[in-house]
C-alpha cells in the first residue's frame, strides 16, 4: 500500500496529478518529522541547562566540555548503526526504536544524580538523535510523491530548527528559577507523541517494495555491503559525504553555539546568552520555513548555490568586522553578518543535504548510504566544535570565519559541477542520473 498520489512508474516520465495530498501522507510526516523536533531539542536544550547543572554538579570546564560532547559522540554512533537494522527490519520498526530511546534518554536526563548519569544520559540521547537524522528524512523520502518529496522532507529540517528555538524558549521559562531537570522534561512530551505515533503509521513503500522484488539470498546480500562498485552509488556518497562537510566545516554551529562569545568579541556586551540564542533560533526557523515553497519550486541546485554565495560573502564581511576596532559600526556589521549567515544557511545548505542524502542513493544502499553522510555530518560537528575558540584564541576569529568563507566558495564551484538537480524526478530516475554522470 501506498501513501503516494498516483506516482507514474518510475523511469516513465508520466505527469504527476496535482491532487491534494492525501491524509494519511500527512500524518505519517507529521508523526515522524517529530523525531526531527526532538532532534533540534536535544541538541539546544543543554545550552540553558548547563548554565545551573555545572554548578549542581560542580562541574569543571572538562567536564561541561564532555556533557556537550556525549551527545556528538553517541549521535555518530546512532548515525553509523542505523543503516543496516532499517534495510532489514524496516523504517516503521526503527523509528519506533528511535523514538524509545529519545524517552529513555530524556527520562535518565531528568532522573540524572551525578556527572557520570549525565553523561550516560546524554549518549542515549545522542544514540536517538544520530540515528533520527538519518531514518527520519529516509522515510520521508520514500512516502512522498516525486512532487512533494522536498516539501516533506524539509518538514523534519523545519521542525528540527522549531525544536531548537523551543529548547531556547524553555530554557529561558525555567532559568528564573534553575529548573534544569524541567528543561529536560518538557522534551518527553513530543518523544512520547512520536512514540505512540510511529505505531500507527505504515511502512515505507519503497522498503516494503523491494522486500517483495528480492529473494532471501539477494535479501542478505545487501545486509552485508554497500555496494560501492555501483557507479551510482560511488558519486551519490561523494556528494552526500562532502555537503556532509561542507555543513558543519561552513561554519554554522560555531555561530549557533558560541553567537554570544562572538559577540563580545567585537566588542558588544554578551547580556544574557539565552536570550542571543533565541534570537538566533527565531532567524534559523524563519529562513528554513521560508525554503519550503522553494524546495520543489526552484529545486535544490539553485538553492544550493545560493546558499552557499551568501555564506560565504557574509563569513568574509564578518572576518572584517572582527578585525576592526570595537566601534559601533563593527559592532552593528557583526550582528548583520550573523544574521545574514543563518537566513542563507537556512534557506539552501540546511534542508537541502539531507534532501539529497535522502535522494540520490539506490534503494539497496539508501539507508546505510544516508547513514554514511549523517555520520561525517556529527564528526565534522564535534571536530568544529571542539577546535573553534582554541583556534580562534590561536590564529584570530576573523582568520576562522575566512576559513569558514573558502570552505563555502569551494562547495559553491563542488556544487555548480557534481551535483544533479533532483526535483519533481523519481528515485529510480536519479539513479539513471548518476550512473550515466562521469
């Protein structure tokens, strides 16, 4: 059964009907992108909830360090090692599994007593988290008629920047009174919904499709290797596994993370760290709404490109402003530069990777492929989070951020050459694409 619109067969090239999408479509997204949620909220909520458990815990900067990065390591984890269980028991099963495991990790986080409870905490969260930004844009993909197909899947890019600003905003509503244990609470909430949701939406045709097409010896077969003598499959994980990358290496979580310490940087007072990350979050939110016509209207190249034209202009503005002395302009040039570098980030590069890392891989390697990419997405991050102030306290801010610029034009000239245009196109059809690029 399927949850699609009419599709054409694929490779036909048969219009696709403009019908209203289907109910059932609709809420298996919106049941599923709440993974997405979850993910944006797991990753921003221990921004406020660090500021109280490091005195509760007389936590050491090594150890908020660690409490941070628990969370990088298990995603990498959960990013490698879902691949494989999603080809062989099926996306429904692990987005089930998934959403336990963000309720488990949320409750141990609430019940936490000590920094090593914490720790463990923030792994399984991490486990729930990297496998979510794998399966979730998966199945997105593959429920999702070709026309739609983008809309839907920067739905769970949508609700993962929603999840971020949420965790800012709950943050800020229990600092008053130091309430970090209720910080982590308030995210139980969605994990059960999708918990209890993920029970009742269908599988993924595209899974169950295929399981129909093979024979338990050829069943096995893709169990066991990602098989990358497959031309398609060669230049689907260049792409994925370098906008991979490109994401983290442009620079964007190091302006997520530490805006406030940029800020005071040039020169302005740092104020509230909070209340500078919503601000941010309600920027990230805005541009990645404002994609959603735009996936499927102008497709994911332009978009792409012009996303990465605009960070790197803006990183290369911003390195200036740092370089100058602290004044009002430089000050005022730094705050329209950040802003400037989310709303592009968020408008292409964000929704856009995990589109095409959903997108671009055969259906035999789809999951692990996509797995591969999330993986080096949470390398890169913890990489660029751990290096980004030691560096800077090193060679300068503003030599980082003309960092972050090259990295940005290089991807725009990657782009403009290797990557296929992919909407209104069938899965099967890009395949052909990319078999036939040399």
């Amino acid at each position: 059964m399927t949850l699609q619109d009419s599709p054409p067969s694929p490779g036909s090239g048969a219009p696709v009907a403009r019908s209203r999408p289907p109910r059932r479509l609709m809420t298996a997204t919106a049941v599923v992108a709440l993974g997405g949620l979850l993910f944006g909220f797991d990753t921003g909520v221990i921004s406020g909830a660090l500021l109280f458990l490091k005195e509760d815990f007389a936590l050491s900067s090594f150890q908020e360090g660690t409490v941070i990065s628990a969370l990088l390591v298990g995603a990498a984890a959960g990013a490698l090692g879902s691949g494989r269980p999603a080809d062989r028991f099926g996306r429904k099963r692990v987005l089930i599994a998934v959403a336990l495991v963000f309720t488990l990790g949320l409750a141990c986080a609430v019940a936490s007593r000590d920094f090593a409870s914490l720790v463990a905490a923030r792994v399984i969260l991490g486990l729930a988290v990297g496998s979510a930004s794998t399966i979730v844009p998966l199945y997105l993909a593959e429920i999702a008629p070709p026309r739609l197909r983008g809309q839907l899947v920067t739905a769970n890019q949508v609700l993962l920047t929603v999840g971020i600003l949420v965790s800012y905003l709950v943050n800020l509503a229990f600092s008053g009174n130091a309430d970090w244990r209720a910080m982590f609470a308030i995210g139980l909430i969605p994990s059960v919904a999708m918990l209890v949701g993920t029970l009742f939406i269908p599988e993924s045709p595209e899974w169950l499709r295929r399981r129909a097409d093979e024979r338990p010896a050829a069943r096995r077969a893709p169990a066991t290797r990602l098989p990358l003598a497959d031309p398609a499959v060669r230049r689907a994980l260049v792409i994925g596994v370098t906008l991979a990358a490109v994401q983290q290496f442009g620079g964007i979580n190091s302006i997520i993370y530490y805006a406030p310490s940029i800020m005071a940087r040039a020169g302005l007072p740092a104020g509230n760290s909070i209340q500078y990350s919503v601000v941010i979050g309600v920027i990230n939110v805005v541009m990645t709404v404002a994609a959603i016509p735009l996936i499927d209207r102008l497709g994911r190249r332009p978009l792409l490109l012009f996303s990465l034209a605009g960070m790197a202009a803006s990183l290369v503005v911003l390195g200036v402003a740092m370089a100058l002395p602290s004044g009002p302009l430089p000050h005022l040039l730094a705050l329209v530069c950040m802003v400037a570098y989310v709303g592009s980030f968020a408008v292409g590069l964000g929704p856009v990777f995990w589109i095409l890392a959903a997108e671009l891989f055969p259906p035999d390697a789809r999951a692990r492929g996509g797995a591969l990419c999330a993986l080096v997405n949470w390398a890169a991050n913890f990489v660029v989070g751990q290096l980004f102030l030691p560096v800077a306290d090193e060679v300068g801010v503003s030599w980082v951020f003309w960092f972050f610029a090259a990295v940005s034009a290089g991807a725009y000239s990657f782009v403009a050459v290797k990557v296929p245009e992919t909407k209104n196109r069938s899965l099967a059809d890009i395949q052909l694409d990319l078999a036939a690029r040399g």
